[in-house]
C-alpha cells in the first residue's frame, strides 16, 4: 500500500490541476502561492463551523456576507441562492444520514491560528454543519502559507 501513495498523490494533484487549475496559477488557485505546507487534519465539524467560505458571490451570499460556514449552514433554504446548490447541500446531508463519506475537504490559511478558508469542498462542508454532531471529526487537507493573503478567494477573514 505504502508504494501507492505517491502515485496516489500524483494522480490527485493532477485531477485538481485539470479541475480547478491548481498549480497553474488558474480557475480556483489564480494567485495561489507556490509555497504551501500541506497537512492532513482532523476537524471537529463544530470548529469546521466556525472557518470561512472563500470569498465568492454565492458563498457570501448563503452566509449573509459573513462567510462563516455555521451562518451558511443556517440559512440553506432561507437566503435566495443557487437552487443547485441548495439541492446538492440536501442531497449530501441525506447521504451523510444513510452513512456516506466523502473525500476530505481542501482549505488554506496563513498559519495554524489564523482564519481558515475552504478552497474546496464548501458544499460538503455546509452539509456537515448542518448533518454532523459537532464533535464529529472530518478529514481536511489544509495548506498553509503566509502568501494566502494574496490569493483572492482568501479574501479578507
């Protein structure tokens, strides 16, 4: 197993790339710094609650311009959005009910205390606000550089 995962990895990382332009400096990661630290964590769904949105039109609007997932997750069927989205968010909940997981969540931050921002996955997230117990762990890999501050989905937390 242990002789997969780098070809795992490379596989991963190039999904991500063709999909939202990591490492190419387009789509989601546009102004993305090449210097990030990489992590695998556990995330308590309650402190999940508690990171940012990236800062983009739908998001902020589901959270009220907060960007808070927990303001998000609250307002899912009560702040006029993307109906697709809502619908994804309901449907993932309903699999999350009957048992289901997902792959982890990608977020960024400046360092370890700073403010997290999700760079993908924001959908699933809101659902785990909304379906998970806070205690309930799930999987993030989380980048951390202090040249986030420039990436413009970073925004300002």
């Amino acid at each position: 197993m242990h002789g997969r995962r780098p070809q795992a990895r490379a596989l991963r990382r190039e999904a991500l790339a063709q999909i939202r332009g990591y490492g190419r400096n387009a789509y989601l990661f546009r102004g993305f710094p090449s210097d990030v630290t990489w992590k695998l964590v556990a995330v308590p769904v309650g402190e999940l609650a508690d990171w940012l949105y990236a800062h983009e039109p739908l998001w902020l609007a589901l959270s009220a311009n907060s960007r808070l997932v927990r303001d998000g997750a609250a307002n899912v069927e009560k702040v006029p959005v993307d109906r697709k989205t809502i619908d994804a968010i309901l449907r993932i909940e309903e699999a999350l009910a009957n048992g289901k997981s997902y792959q982890p969540l990608i977020a960024a931050a400046l360092n370890e205390s700073s403010p997290h921002v999700i760079a993908e996955g924001h959908t699933r997230a809101t659902a785990y606000v909304r379906a998970l117990n806070a205690d309930a762990e799930v999987e993030v890999i989380v980048g951390y550089s202090p040249g986030l501050a420039a990436w413009h989905y970073y925004g300002t937390p």
